[in-house]
C-alpha cells in the first residue's frame, strides 16, 4: 500500500515535471521595457495571463508555445490616452484597430458623460477585448455633436465626481472639448470634477477659435499639475509656436515645468508638422503618444499608433523614446503605473511585438502635407491577458489548422 502511494507520487512528480511552465514564449526578441531599464534581447515568458519571466535565455521546453520573434522589438502593448470607442458617431471599433496596431489599453476620451457610462459599459467596454478605460465627458449627454457640448447646464461636476467614484477601475479622468461658447465655464467644470474626484482632466487645444480663451491662460492658470492638453500639435491659433520666431511659446516650458502634460491625439486635425518639427527640434515632444483614431483618421492621414510612433521617429525621437511616451508615460498620467505600461514580472501580459521597415514612405499630416520618411514601424503580433489577438504573419501559428486555437472569439 504505501509503496503504491509512493510509486503514485513518483509518477505524479513526473507528470509535473514534463509539464510545461509557460504557456508561451516569445523568443530572441529585443525587449524595450522602459519601466524596467531593459533595452536588450531577452525572451519572455508568459504564464496564464501574467508575465512570468523576462530573461536572457528561457529554455523554449518549458513552454507550450514558442514564437520566434528575432529580429522584433517587443514591448509592453500600447496606452492609447485619445482614443474613440462611443458617443461620437466617428467611434470605432477597438477590437478592430486597437488590436492590430499593437495597443492592449485604449482609454476612450469624452464619448459617454455620466448619464450614459452605464450604457457604454454595458454595450461595449463589458464586451471588449481591448482593456477599454474612460475620461468621462463634463457633458453629462457625453460626446454626441456640438448644441450638447455647448450646453453648459449638462455640466454637472458632482454628478461627474459621483460617477467616477463609483466606477475607479474603469473612469480614470473627465474630458472636456469642443465648446463652442466663449469663456471657461466648460474647463472650470471639469476641474472642478476633477477636484471633487481626485482625477486629472484632459482638454482640447481649442479646435474652435475666437472664444476668448488663451493656451496661455489655459496652462498656467487653469490646470493643474497632472491635467493633460491634447491636440497640442494643432496650432491653428499659433499659441504653441510663435509666429514670427518659430520659437516654442515661454509658457509651454513653464507648463511643462509645472507639470502640465502634453499629449499627441493626432486625429484627423491635430498633427502639423510645421508645428511639430518645430516644437520637436527644440526639445517639445508630447509626454504622451496617443492616436484620436477615428472614422476620419484612421484612413487619411493613418493616426495608428505605429504610424503616430513613426511619424516622431521622422523627427528625431528614438523608438525606445516613443516606447516610453505609449506604455510608461500614459500609463502614469492616469494612475495605472505599475499595474499597466510594464513587461514586469508577475504584470498582466498586454504585449506588442513591433517590426521596423526600412525604405521610403510617405507621412501625411492633418493638412495632407506629406514628409518622406526611411523607416516605418509595424505591429506584427499583440498579446492580451496572456492571449495571442493579433498575428499579422502567421508566425505563431504557421499551420492554418491550428487558426482555432487564437484567442480571439470565433
Ligand atoms: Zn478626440
């Protein structure tokens, strides 16, 4: 009897060890993982839907999986700050196109105020492949045309405050864009919320002129340190870059300085790049790289991540830069940093596998001015809690048969 047990527990001890660790590996690639000082080749190792280790050489027997990824960077999978997931008729899909461009966490900016949140969680974000997170819009009718976002009596930053509280996981901040009144009741509002509930607002460089509002005022005045300007490559107003010097304005050092946060949202309107060369050739890169995809952006002027990533690496911006500028930065600017924007050890596995392109590609901007540029970055694989989503070429998985063995849902 007890010789049984013991020769049972030999064969369990067996079956454990040829068991394999990981459940995936991806092998031989150059890991930028900003947050951890890791610029160098090393595998990783995923186990269920966490990074189990990142080091030198994994052996690929202890995984169910391996991918060969040399000759790729990989990275932790992308924070989109800007993105459109509902309430503007110009939403996409993030499955659709977060996925594929390599961005795991897209944080949707202003579609739903709090009278229709529940509606969006409900109808998308329950849904959602992509981790979808939300700046709530001081609109309470959210993001849904220009008479709601002018109506300053939908502006509730209690009722705001209150949402916020009641959702922290999933509404990290309050959006506020596209007033169309002259003045500062809108931004006052969402400052004001975003006192009330302990979160940073993000606001538009005003695409509306002639209402009596100055960046300058806006940046120094207004906002707080933490609270982030968007758009701030659109400069139809010239308040960023000065017009007869070309010089970046005073005040947006002193922003900076202060801890103002500027982020890209390129978007259809909001990447010059007259605006941009300069503001990037006197040290003013965006803290944080996000896309404003939507309906309109996503084919003209192509305001993907990788493409956005391209563009500043066009530039001057190194790739690890603009690695640090998507994953680390955003995800401190809305107070997700460790949880999210690492390949840590024991972190959720969001992960993007990038390819760079060398040749001559054309780069066009908001006004459809196009700069040619030798490099070009590529998302070739995105994994997501621990699943493969996205496999452009077929590489980890190059027997179609296996194709029902994605994660994604059939
Ligand atoms: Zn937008």
């Amino acid at each position: 009897m007890r010789l049984a047990a013991f020769s049972l527990s030999i064969a369990a001890l067996a079956a454990a060890q040829s068991q394999p660790e990981f459940d995936l590996l991806l092998r031989g690639g150059h890991v930028i993982d900003p947050a951890n000082g890791i610029d160098q080749v090393r595998d990783v190792a995923v186990k269920g839907t966490r990074i189990a280790q990142v080091a030198a050489a994994i052996p690929p027997s202890g995984a169910k999986r391996v991918v060969d990824v040399a000759g790729s960077y990989v990275v932790p999978g992308f924070i989109d700050l800007h993105a459109h997931a509902y309430g503007t008729e110009l939403a996409v899909s993030q499955d659709d196109t977060a996925l594929p461009t390599g961005v795991t966490t897209a944080v949707d900016c202003g579609g739903a105020g709090w009278r229709t949140f529940e509606d969006f969680k409900e109808t998308v974000i329950d849904h959602s492949v992509t981790r979808i997170l939300v700046f709530l819009n001081i609109v309470g009718a959210g993001m849904v045309g220009h008479a709601a976002e002018d109506n300053v009596d939908d502006m509730d930053p209690i009722a705001t405050a209150k949402k916020i509280k009641q959702y922290p996981s999933l509404i990290v901040g309050i959006k506020n864009a596209h007033f169309g009144k002259p003045g500062w009741e809108s931004v006052r509002r969402a400052v004001e919320a975003g006192r009330l509930s302990n979160t940073p607002v993000i606001l538009d460089n005003h695409i509306l002129t002639k209402m009596q509002r100055h960046t300058r005022e806006k940046l120094l005045e207004i906002l707080r340190p933490g609270d982030m300007h968007t758009h701030f490559y659109n400069d139809r107003q010239v308040e960023v870059i000065d017009r007869f010097t070309g010089k970046v304005q005073p005040w947006m050092f002193e922003a900076r300085k202060r801890g103002v946060l500027f982020d890209m949202g390129h978007g259809a309107g909001s990447f010059l790049w007259p605006v941009a060369s300069k503001a990037m050739e006197q040290g003013f890169p965006p803290d944080t790289i996000s896309t404003d995809l939507h309906k309109m952006s996503i084919l003209g002027s192509k305001a993907d991540m990788p493409n956005c990533i391209s563009k500043l690496m066009l530039l001057g911006m190194t790739l690890q830069d603009a690695v640090a500028r998507s994953t680390v930065n955003p995800a401190k600017a809305i107070g997700q940093f460790p949880t999210l924007g690492t390949l840590g050890e024991g972190k959720g596995a969001d992960i993007a596998v990038l390819k760079t392109r060398t040749g001559v590609f054309a780069f066009r901007d908001a006004l459809n001015k196009k700069r040619m540029g030798r490099e070009k970055i590529e998302c070739v694989l995105t994994v997501r809690d621990g699943r493969i989503v996205w496999d452009r070429d077929g590489i980890a998985f190059p027997d179609w048969r296996q194709a029902g063995d994605y994660g994604v849902p059939q």
